[in-house]
C-alpha cells in the first residue's frame, strides 16, 4: 500500500476476528518497523513483548481487563505489550552514537567525533539526563514514534490494531521484563472484524488550531489545493459523521455476530 | 425476588429504552426480547431491581457533591455479571445475556466492559 494511504485508512480497530489468527511474519513486520524507527541518540529505549491472547489463561485474561479496553483485548489474537528500558543509555554509554558516526551519518562536518561522545555527549549530557526527572518523558516520545510506525505496518499489511492501556502487574507474569522497564501500552492486533473504512476517518481539531507558523497564535496556512491532493493520494478518506445508519447497522450486527452489548 | 412491578415500569429500565432507540433506531427492546428477559434473570440472580442496581452504581462524592460512579459497585456488578454469564451456560448463549445485561448499565451510564 502507499505510505499515504495507509496512514488514512489507519483506525482505532476495536472489533476484531477473534478466532483468525496473525501470522507470524505479519507480526514480525510490524516490530521491524519499529526497530527501524528514528531515535534520539540512537538508544532505542522501545521493547515489545508479543504474547498470543489464547496463551494467556483465561483467568489471568480476565484480571488484565479494565472497564474501557476490557473487550478490546479479548477480541484481539495479539497482544503486543510496549515497554521502555530507562537503563539502555548507561548500557551503551554512547556506543550507538558512534556507529553513527562509523557510517557517515554523524559526521565532523555537524561537530561529531568518537572523542567527542566519549569526553562530552555521554558523561556530561546522556549520562545527567538518566538521572533527570524529565527522563521517562523524553524517552516516551521516541517510544511512541517507532511504536506508531509499528501500528502503520499493521494497517499495511491488512490487519487491524488499536492502542490500550494494559495492566503490568498482571502481564508482567507472561511478560516477565526487567522490574526497571516503564509499562506504556498494548497494541491489540489482529485481523478486523469492522469494514475497512470503520465508519470513516475519525474527526479531528482544526488544523488551524494545532500548527503553527513561526509562533502560537498564528496558524499556518492551509492550502486547500494541498488539501485535495491529499484527498487524491488517500491520506483524507471518508470522514466519520454522526448518525451514520450504515455504521450503526455494522456495530449492531457486529454486537450481536460478537455477543456485545448494543 | 419478584419484581413489584413490570420491568418497563422502572426509570432506569425507560432510561435503557430510550437510549438504545436513540443509538439504533427502532424499538430494540421489543425487536429483540431476550434483552428484557435477560435482565429480568439478572435481577433475580441479584435479588435487587433494575433501578435499586442502578442506584447503587453511583455515590455523591463528599468532597465537592458531584455524583461519581462507584468503582466498588461497579467491580461488584462486573463480577455478578461474570457469575451470570456462567451461570447461563457461558459459551454465546451465556455472553448474549450478560451482554444485555451490560447494556442496560451502559445506557444507565456506567462505563463497563466485562
């Protein structure tokens, strides 16, 4: 699919084919594109652990349920639990950055040396950060970054997949990670029970109102040619609208096919 | 128990009436009955009813007044609900019942999945 549109056909799925299983390759695409993705100081903080819903005993099942992902997790065949590993920067203390450099990507030209990393970018600014308050919240961006590229590969490969909070102590037993790894979210995965366009593209703020150009207050300019063409290559797709009767006839026939509550 | 009055009498039961007309149009408890009787059992099960359960899935906050959901009654009926599910079976026929059950909450405006 082209990037475009599988960045506008993406979703929040909830309903899911509970019984039709992913394959692994599918999964193992969608942590590939996660691994792939851009990260500060190349430290790579995001680890995932997948575990395969019927894996998980039911009993357990119901004890990582909360009241608003409760069904969203016993749809989906796949769970992949996301995590961030504060300890990853005094691991490699500044090693990855110089592979970067090693392979031209940062170069003297932008002030990059190994001896800078090793007297300069490790002990006085990466290794201070670990121990900065702000640090899980630096490192949480770039979790999210390649975990959203995870969730593009999913949709790309015809599957359907929605983020959820998920219960640590519990998964924790199947997961078992390393006490110190922050618990983020859940990617629910499996292939969509809802129809492609899952009652269209879900309403978002203005764009004035998000963007800016050169300061907040002045938004920046939205060219309604950009606009079509964007229409063109799928990136804008059937806007969701209210009282929508065919939704409502998908959701229904879906509640009962999936014995939820209507 | 037995109910003291026919269940469509109670407020919370037109509440979930109107709701779900209001979601999907039609009249869906009458196009699908079992959802009424459905909840008539559950009541049984729980000997409280339909308004009395969900009375009690809000309490008055003491700090400010506001009425907040009761997440230790709602737990409490999550749990009843499971216990109702299985007790009809389980399997479909088990989760359609609970399934009523949980819309008739849900209109009521309790946020539950279980």
């Amino acid at each position: 699919m082209e990037f475009q549109q599988v960045v506008g056909i993406r979703r929040s799925i909830r309903y899911f084919e509970p019984d039709k299983p992913v394959e692994q390759e599918k999964i193992q695409k969608i942590l590939e594109a996660c691994r792939v993705a851009s990260c500060a100081v190349n430290a790579h903080w995001l680890k995932a652990v997948v575990v395969r819903r019927d894996d998980i005993a039911p009993a357990d099942l119901e004890k990582m349920k909360n009241p608003v992902q409760a069904n969203v997790i016993a749809l989906a065949p796949v769970h992949i639990y996301f995590y961030g590993d504060p300890g990853v920067v005094n691991q490699i203390k500044g090693s990855r950055l110089k592979q970067l450099h090693d392979v031209g990507a940062l170069n003297p030209t932008h002030g990059w040396s190994h001896k800078f990393v090793d007297e300069v970018v490790y002990p006085q600014i990466l290794k201070p950060l670990t121990d900065n308050p702000f640090y899980p919240v630096a490192l949480a961006f770039d979790c999210g970054v390649a975990a959203c590229q995870g969730v593009l590969m999913a949709f790309d490969q015809g599957l359907g997949a929605c983020l959820t909070a998920f219960v640590p102590e519990v998964v924790a037993k199947y997961t078992k990670v390393p006490g110190n790894w922050i618990p983020f979210y859940q990617l629910n995965v499996g292939y969509p029970a809802e129809s492609r366009e899952a009652g269209g593209q879900r309403p978002r703020p203005p764009f004035e109102e998000q963007y800016f150009l050169n300061q907040y207050g002045s938004s920046f300019p939205r060219d309604p040619k950009v606009v079509k063409e964007l229409e063109a290559s799928g990136l804008f797709t059937t806007p969701a609208r209210p009282d929508n009767a065919e939704r409502r006839k998908e959701i229904r026939d879906l509640a009962r096919r999936l014995n939820l509550p209507m | 128990m037995a109910l003291d009055k026919p269940l469509t009498d109670y407020d919370t039961v037109k509440t979930w009436d109107q709701g779900l007309r209001r979601q999907w149009g039609g009249d869906p408890l009458a196009e699908e009955p079992d959802m009424l009787e459905s909840l008539r059992e559950f009541c049984e099960f729980v000997a409280e009813d339909p308004d009395a359960i969900a009375s009690k899935l809000f309490r008055i906050r003491k700090s400010d007044g506001e009425r907040v959901l009761s997440v230790k009654w709602r737990t409490h009926y999550a749990d009843k609900v499971k216990e109702f599910r299985a007790r009809s079976g389980g399997g479909p026929e088990g989760q359609r019942k609970g399934s009523a059950v949980l819309s008739f909450m849900i209109h009521n405006g309790v946020l539950i999945q279980a």
